[in-house]
C-alpha cells in the first residue's frame, strides 16, 4: 500500500541556508509518527518543507503517492494544528469548521451540518454558534482539530499542540486526540520537545537528528 | 493625584487672563504697540521699521491676515472691536464692503495732499487712505509669440481672435484677486455686453486656473514650464522677472505687459474703528504714506507707489508699464453686483 | 486589571484644549455672525449647498477608495517584511502627506497634466497621493501585529493566497481599514488647496465654498451654513468609522518579528516590487523637486541653494529664506510637546472603559472643521481682549496641535492597547499600587508612543499651511508659507529657491519621521515564529 505521506532525500534550508540533509521518511494511514527534537533543531522547518510554507530546497514530498513537492499549499492536502488554536476570530465555531469544507466545494448547508456532526464526534455539541473567545482552551484546541480534519486531509502536521495547556489536560487532550487521528486516517506527523508526550500518543517516535545528515 | 488636571486647567485659565491684561491700552502712542493687520503679500524693509520705532517710540507688530479677502473678512466681522489697531491692504473690490461694516474710523492724513490727485478721489468719505496701486494686466511672453510668428495681441478684443486660440490663461475670479480684477476689466469695458465676451474667450479656448501661481508658473510659457504665451498678471510682472532672475540677469525681461484692458487696484490703509490706540494707528497710517516707505513699494511689494514725485527704481521706470488709461468700476458698484458676476461667470465657462 | 483612580481625570486635559481652542473660537464665530447678520437658517436649505456636499461626498469615496487600493499592498510591505530599505520606504511613503498643497498640486500636474486635464481624477490621484501615509500608517501598525499564522491556516484548509487574504487577513484589519478610511475620507471631503488648485466646477468642496463665501462675497451667513454642513458630516463619517472599526481585539499580545521576506521568486517579487513601485509613486515628484533646485536657465547651477542664505531672495525683506526654516523648527516644537501632552492624555482616557468610543470621536473632530472657520474664529476669539495670545506666538502651535492631535491618538492608542494587562495584574500581586502597576505595564510604552507622537505632531506642524498663512507673524513666515509665497511671484529664482527649500522641507521630514520609526518600534526583527 501507498504511504500516504513519503518524504525522500529531502533536505532542510532556511533563508537559503541548507542544514539537514538525506531526510526519509514514510507516514502510513492512522499512523502517528512524533518527530522529537530541541527548538532550534529543524522541526518547524521539516514541517514547513512538507506543507509548502517553506520552499524545498532538495529532494521531494510525496501525498497519496502524487509528487507535491512545489505544489501550492492548499492543493496539498496536508492540514497543520499549532501550539495555539488559531480559530478565525470573527467567524463562529461552526464556520470555522465549515470552513475547508467550503474552500472544497461544499454548499454552506451541508458543510455546516458536517460541522455539527464533527462537534459531536469531539463531545462539543451545541458549540457552534458559539464566537471563538467564549472557548476555554481545551475546547477551542478541539475545534481547531475539528476544523482541520474535516476537509479530509491526508496528512496531519501537528507543531506541539498541547504545550499550551496545563499538564493535566495536556495528558487527557493527547490521548483523545490520538485516537480521533487514527479512526480519522490521516498520516499524523507531531513535531515536539517533549519525550514524554511523543511516547504517550506516537506510534513510532523519530529523534530528528537521526533522520538525515548535517550538511 | 486628583488634583492634577484641575491644576493645568487653573494654570491655563491663569495664562490667559495674564496675557489679555498685559495688552492694556496706553493713553499716547509713544512707548505704545501698534498692531498693523495686513494681508500676506505686505513686505516692508527693516531698516525702515526700526526707523518708525526710533523716531516715534512705537512698537510695530505686523499681523497677517492671510490674503486681503479673508483678512476684510475678519475685520468686518471684528467691526468696532478690532484685533488690530490699523488694517492696510484693503483694496478698492472689498473697499466698500469694509466701510459698510463700519470698520474704519474717519482719519485723514496730514501727507494725503502728496497722493496722486486722482487717488485721492475715493477715500470712503475721509476713512481710508491711498498707499498704492497696481494694474492687473494681460502679459505677453514675446519671445514664444515671435517664434510663432504671431504677433503681440494689443487690445482686448485680439485676445477672441482665432489668432490667439489656445494661447490664454486666466485665473478664476472667485479663487484669484488677480482673476477677479480681470473679470471686473471685461465688465467695465463691455458693460451688459460682458458675458458675450467670455463666451467668445470660452470658444476661443481660454484656460482657467485656480489661482495666479497655478496660472503663471503652471502654464504661462514666459514664466515656467507651461505651453500658453499669454496670461492674466500684473503690470510690474514684467520688472520682477529682472529683480526675480538667475544670475547674471538678463538686460530686458522676455515678456511685456499688454496696455489695453488693465484693472487698476488701488490699496488702501486705515484707522480701524474702537482701536484702544488711535494716535497709534495715525502715525502708522501716515508712515505708510511717508517718502521712504513710499520709495521701498516698488521693490517690496512690486506696486506704484501713490505718493507723487517718488523716484522709480531703474528696472521698475525700465519695465514696468505705466498704463495710460486702466480701468476701474466704483467700489460700491462692485459690491453691488459682484455676486451675480461670478454665478454669470460660472454658468457662462461651465464652472 | 485595576485602574488607577486618576486615569479617570486623564480626559480633562485634551476636554479642556479642545473647549478652549475649538468650541470658544467656533461658538464665538458663530455668535458674532448672527449677531450681525440675524442668523443663517435660510441658508441651510439652499439646494445648490447640498449639491456641493453631495458631490464632495462622491470625490471623497474615489480618493479614499484609490487611496485604500495604492496603501493596502504597501502597509503590507512597508509593516511586515524585513528587508534592507524598509525603514526608509515607510519613512517615504510619510512625505506626501506633510508637503504644502501647492508643491503636491504642482509636482502631480506637472507629472499627469499633459494627459489628465484639471478636474475630478486629478484631485482624486492627488488625494490618493497625500493620504497614502494615513492608510499605510494606520494599517500598518495593525498588521504589523499578525504573525500570518491565521492566513497559513486558512491556506492548508484549501483556500488560495487571494482567497485567504479576504477571508482572513481583511476581516483582521478591519478596524484600521476602517479608520483610515474615515480619515482619508475626512481629509478629502474638507479638502482645499488641491481642489481649488486641480479641480473644475464639478470636484468643489464644502471647505472652498467656506472660502470662497468668506473671502470673495463675504457672505457670512452663507459660510456659517456650509461650515456647519461640512462639520456633522465630518462628525457623521468619524462617529460611524468609530461604531464599525469596534472589533475584537486581537488576543496576541507579544510583539511579532518582521517576517523575512518570502523565499519563492513569485512572492518575493511582488514585496519587493510593491515596495519599489510604492516609493517610486513618492519619489518621482521628490527627484522633480530636486531637478528644479538644480536647474536654471542655463543649465546646472547652485545658485538657488546658494540663495536660501541671501535676504534678497527672500519675501520679507528682513530675512533669507532658511530664516524661515527656524521659525518652522519653533514652531514645531512647541506643537510636539503641546500635542504629545494632550494626544498622550486623550490616549490615557481611551483605555477607561467605557469613554473610549467618545473620546476617540471628539479627539478626531478637529479634522473636520473648516481651516478658514476656524483661522477666523481664532483671530476673533484670541486676537483681542481680553484674550489677546497673538503677541506669545502660541497661536500657530496651538492651531497645529489641533491638527495633530487626532493622528497622535491614532498612534498611542493601538500601542496602549498592545501592551499586555497581564502585567499590571502581574505588578499588583507583587504589591505595587495601582498606578505604579499602571507603569509599570504601561510606562515604557506610553513614553515610546509619546515620542513618536511627538515627531510626528512636528512634522505636521512642519508642512502645515492653512493656519500658519493666517496667523503667523506676516515678518516671519513658516517654510510651506514662504514657498508658497515664492511660488507666487514671477522670476527662475522664486521657483528654483522655493524648489530648494521644498527640497529642506522633505529632509527634514524624512528625518524626523525616520526617528519616530526608530523610537515608535518596540519590534525586534528575530526570525518568524513559524520558520524559527
């Protein structure tokens, strides 16, 4: 079977600044694979390079097995979940939801009911005429979740989620959001500092240093 | 902490009653100050303001008050409580409006026998006196037309010639003193027949400008970038391209002024009425008047001086043309009819 | 968090300036006109009064629009990116707005005349032109605040870079869109010099009508009727500005880096063109500038900078025209610190809750009161007894400062708003009282945003014409009015001098702006947190 998300002899670069080399690396269906590293050591360019923030300096991305490696960002199919929830402040949670769903062709009515039905899934029913800053932290994390995986994207960038939440939470939070990602089916790939988190909710935890060579 | 802006609010109020008590009104007028309201254009030399000071033991404080309409507007509005003491620069369009108000109080100078005998024709009754006069006249850029070989319009009947079609620029008469003295040329000269003749300049591709600068450096040919030879101006504009020149100047200026069809404005100053410092305003007044500031209104403010007898300066007797027969309408006729001109005007150029 | 008791009191000072030297002088205008004329009521429904306003208000919305298209791409560019240049890109895009008229109306006919005739779009260019450091400038500061995080999310859900822009990047800004629509609009609806200089019949404005019925027909009643049209427009349009721009307010706080600019050549370009294109528009006006300070009859010369220390040159006959460099400086600086006093009070009594909205709407309503009304207000009021301030000179600073002070609180208000309560609640659990945990959170903030007001009510009070042509001291001219009386008689020298000194004016202001960037930026320019 295709991995849903290949990334061959990719190298790392910043401001034309190559730092990492010969990067492989293969995400299956409902895998989770955590990619551990301290701050400064690449793993916000790695995801950068997969979602087309950041320009490939060498080698190639692969979704579904189709070459997106100078694609645009929104013809990737690869969604992000931030540190922070970045929900659109002036639109309702239901619209925010909605909102990948509408960039795809659905009609308002329809991917507004998708909406509702995701809020259940997440046990946040009744949420969505609710405004962004009338959400704790926890919900709002879950909402911006919610308003990733809708769209159905193949893969999941996740930029240490849960380090904004205190520590009791960030335990709970992790495991739910674990197993919505593998019933999803999404290629998850959760860049952290944190050991202890990579090994709570990860199937495989990738140290970053090990995965190619300093150039 | 409470007490802070109350403090500042006390201080204010304080200041200002400080500074309107120090403004106190003297009894004569040497050790006096004596506020001078004139419009912008007003320059007089130093030397002859220190001279004032000496003589008379005055202290002169020149206020602006911005062009001569606004500033007659501010004195009308003032009439009998002033913010000076003595007004120069209201001009004969906006003499009669001024002297309607009551602005002026009656003051007749010891030196008006020296004034050019029909200067002194028009005093508003004994209020105001003549300092002096300029002619708003068509200039000529001589060279352009002589390269065109056209030759040099000389009434203003030429300028609705096809000859000259595209070549004129004026100003428009409710934005431009200059403009409006033109406007009121045409209609002392063509009377009712007035707006037959703009229609003819209209068709005859007249351009309007807002104001003299736009008109003179913006699209004169003689006095910038512009394309057009021919532009409404003063008699003395040809003189101040000498005085206003690149070094070394030129030995004549390259544009002329046009005799025929000139508007003559005459300047005047006055004592304004309920001043705590007439004797002041007096001397003032008569210092407008005297020789030596007669003799430094050429080169100061580019006009004629009204004092008989004043010798010209070289490039002024050279280059400035003195007009033979200007034209002028009655002051209270001008105020009459002037709102009604400038709606004419504006339905007849489409403005 | 808590609020010190005094910051209650904070709105008596800018309440107290602006009752003393914007109410008195227009309450005592009015009631002088109608003492000698019996009253203006007639006036006001004079049909061809509405069709004036009407037809400004049509000017006003294609300026603020063009204004709002030019000034959006380059507060972007000017605001977000780090780049070599960028701080003087944003200081040039400043120039425009602080020119004399006369020098813009010129520079743009002289650029546009021989394919644009007088009328409706070259007053709409020449609006546009001025005001793009009012879009730029207000805009920018809060999209300096987006880290482009929100856009990036919207882009991974599928949406374009276009599509993401109005979905998420445009709702963002709209409280400072709005705002400086407001105020572009303002500008434009009571603009004067450059409608009386570029416009026809069809682009006058309430504020030349203003002019034009006091000082050609003096027709009071008839002012006091357009004066008074023109102000509830102006406070209409500022009061619905303020209504619309409520937004929520941002919940980041931190300071965000300049972004580095885009690594793919298609973006990349585009900021650096926008920029380029951006301080081309400014620039080509300046260089004409400077090429007729240059120039004269026979070719290259010195002379007219030469001639800036000659007291022939001059229009006074007392002093050289650099003379009148002096008198502006003076000028200016009394105008900074009068309106970095009363702006940063203004701004102190927006942060109570609950008085912002109205404060923010009477601070801004000086913008819309006709220079000409309030010139002759003025003299009326304070150039006689019993308040007679001419003699103390304070008269031109004061009229500044009433310019500046709305667009000093529309700069010290977003960097009030910026700073983070947290701290002061952070200050109060340590024990400070409230007002030292007011300083403590808002201290260095508030002392940055006041220089910066500072410079910035100086550069006003620097290209200021309107009220300096009417009450400063005819003997001692500012620069703008000593260039435009230059510009007002014949002579290569009057251009070329009055070229020169515009030339100083746009030096000066390019210093003084440059320092309030430096001063006014509390941003580091470290990498951006999403490549970090």
């Amino acid at each position: 079977m295709t991995p849903r998300l290949s990334v061959v002899d990719l190298s790392l670069g910043y401001e034309g600044q190559v730092f990492m080399r010969g990067i492989d690396l293969e995400v299956g269906s409902g895998e989770i694979v955590a990619v551990l590293g301290p701050s400064g050591s690449g793993k916000s360019t790695l995801l950068g390079e997969i979602t087309g923030v950041l320009p490939v300096p060498h080698g190639h991305v692969l979704v579904d097995g189709r070459d997106v490696t100078t694609a645009p960002i929104q013809e990737r199919g690869v969604g992000l979940l931030f540190q922070e929830p970045l929900l659109f402040p002036h639109l309702d949670v239901a619209a925010n939801i909605a909102y990948g769903l509408r960039r795809h062709g659905w009609d308002r009515r329809r991917a507004t009911a998708r909406a509702h039905e995701l809020l259940n899934w997440l046990g946040l029913d009744g949420y969505g005429p609710r405004r962004p800053d009338q959400l704790s932290g926890g919900q709002a994390q879950r909402v911006a979740l919610a308003r990733a995986l809708a769209p159905q994207p193949a893969v999941l960038g996740l930029d240490e989620p849960f380090s904004a939440l205190d520590a009791d939470l960030r335990r709970r939070l992790a495991v739910e959001v674990a197993a919505v990602l593998r019933e999803s089916g999404v290629a998850a790939i959760h860049v952290t500092h944190d050991a202890e988190e990579a090994q709570a909710i990860a199937d495989r935890v990738i140290e970053l240093p090990s995965l190619g060579s300093p150039a | 902490m409470r007490a802070f802006p109350v403090t500042i609010t006390v201080a204010l109020a304080a200041a200002l009653v400080a500074t309107g008590c120090s403004s106190a009104p003297e009894e004569s007028a040497a050790g006096s100050t004596v506020r001078l309201l004139a419009h912008e254009s007003f320059v007089v030399s130093e030397a002859l303001v220190e001279q004032l000071e000496e003589e008379t033991g005055i202290t002169l404080e020149i206020i602006s008050g911005a062009d001569a309409g606004t500033m007659v507007a501010g004195a009308v509005l003032a009439a009998g409580n002033p913010t000076a003491d003595a007004m120069f620069g209201v001009d004969s369009t906006l003499l009669s409006r001024a002297l309607d108000a009551g602005v002026f109080e009656p003051y007749t100078s010891p030196e008006l026998d020296t004034v050019i005998p029909s200067l002194r024709e028009d005093t508003g009754g004994g209020m105001v006196t003549p300092i002096d006069y300029g002619d708003v006249c068509i200039n000529i850029d001589d060279a352009a037309l002589a390269a065109a070989g056209v030759p040099a319009p000389t009434t203003l009947d030429d300028l609705i010639d096809p000859t000259y079609r595209d070549m004129l620029v004026v100003q428009d008469p409710a934005t431009s003193s200059p403009g409006l003295a033109f406007l009121l040329a045409t209609i002392a000269r063509y009377g009712d027949g007035w707006t037959d003749y703009w229609s003819a300049l209209r068709d005859n591709g007249v351009s309007v400008a807002a104001s003299w600068t736009d008109a003179y450096i913006g699209q004169f040919s003689g006095g910038g970038d512009g394309t057009r030879p021919l532009v409404v101006s003063y008699a003395t504009s040809p003189p101040a391209e000498i005085v206003y020149a690149a070094e070394p100047k030129p030995e004549a200026p390259s544009t002329s002024a046009m005799a025929d069809g000139c508007y003559r404005q005459v300047e005047y100053a006055g004592v304004l009425a309920g001043t705590p410092n007439p004797e002041g305003a007096r001397v003032v007044v008569d210092w407008l008047l005297s020789q030596a500031v007669q003799a430094d209104v050429p080169l100061s403010m580019f006009v004629f001086p009204a004092r008989e007898g004043i010798a010209l300066p070289e490039v002024f007797a050279d280059f400035a043309l003195d007009v033979p027969e200007p034209l002028a309408l009655p002051a209270g006729e001008v105020a009459a009819g002037l709102p009604d001109w400038l709606a004419e005007w504006g339905s007849v150029m489409g403005r | 968090m808590t609020l010190p008791a005094w910051l209650r009191w904070s709105w008596v000072l800018p309440a107290a300036f602006l009752a003393v030297f914007l109410a008195y002088p227009l309450a005592t205008l009015v009631r002088t006109i109608a003492s000698s004329a019996g009253g203006f009521a007639a006036d006001l429904v004079d049909t061809s009064l509405w069709q004036v306003a009407g037809l400004a208000v049509l000017q006003a919305l294609a300026s603020t629009l063009l204004a709002l298209l030019i000034g959006l791409p380059l507060a972007n560019v000017a605001t977000r990116y780090r780049y070599r240049g960028r701080a003087l890109v944003q200081a040039l895009v400043t120039v425009p707005f602080v020119l004399p008229t006369v020098v813009v109306a010129l520079a743009v006919r002289s650029l546009l005349g021989p394919g644009m005739p007088q009328g409706l779009a070259l007053v709409v260019i020449a609006h546009a032109y001025v005001n793009l450091a009012v879009v730029t400038r207000i805009v920018g500061s809060q999209w300096a605040q987006q880290t482009g995080e929100l856009e990036l999310v919207a882009r991974t859900l599928g949406a374009s870079r276009w599509r993401a822009f109005v979905d998420v990047t445009l709702p963002g800004l709209r409280p400072s869109i709005i705002t400086s629509a407001a105020v572009v609009f303002v500008f434009s609806f009571s603009s004067l010099g450059i409608v009386l200089l570029l416009g026809d019949a069809t682009t006058r404005t309430l504020e030349s009508q203003v002019l034009r019925q006091v000082s050609v027909l003096l027709d009071f009643p008839g002012a006091a009727a357009s004066a008074i049209v023109q102000l509830v427009v102006v406070s209409l349009v500022l009061l619905l500005g303020a209504v619309a721009s409520r937004g929520q307010s941002s919940r980041r706080r931190r300071p965000v880096p300049l972004h580095p600019l885009p690594t793919l050549p298609g973006p990349r370009l585009a900021v650096l063109g926008t920029a380029a294109f951006g301080s081309a528009i400014v620039l080509l006006p300046i260089i004409a500038l400077v090429l007729a300070s240059l120039r004269g009859p026979a070719g290259w010369t010195l002379d007219w900078w030469a001639s800036l220390g000659s007291v022939d040159a001059g229009t006074t006959r007392l002093a050289p025209p650099s003379a009148a460099l002096a008198t502006s400086l003076g000028y200016a600086a009394v105008t900074a610190l009068v309106a970095a006093l009363v702006g940063g009070a203004a701004a102190l009594a927006i942060l109570v809750p609950g008085r912002a909205r109205v404060i923010a709407v009477i601070g801004m309503v000086p913008l819309g009161v006709s220079a000409a009304t309030l010139g002759l207000g003025t003299l009326l009021a304070f150039g006689r007894p019993p308040f007679d301030l001419r003699g103390t000179g304070l008269l031109v600073p004061v009229a500044h400062a009433l310019v500046a002070v709305p667009l000093v609180i529309a700069v010290v208000t977003p960097a009030l708003r910026g700073t983070d309560p947290r701290l002061a609640a952070l200050a109060a659990t340590l024990g400070a009282r409230a007002s030292r945990a007011f300083w403590t959170a808002h201290g260095p903030v508030l002392r940055v945003a006041m220089v910066a007001s500072a410079a910035l009510a100086g550069a006003v009070s620097l290209g200021e014409f309107g009220a300096a042509a009417f009450l400063a001291r005819t003997d001692s001219p500012t620069v703008p009015v000593q260039i435009v009386r230059l510009l007002g008689r014949p002579g290569d020298q009057s251009v070329g001098v009055a070229a020169a000194l515009a030339v100083v004016l746009v030096v000066v202001t390019l210093l003084l702006v440059l320092l309030i960037d430096r001063w006014g930026s509390t941003r580091t320019s470290r990498r951006s947190a999403v490549a970090a």
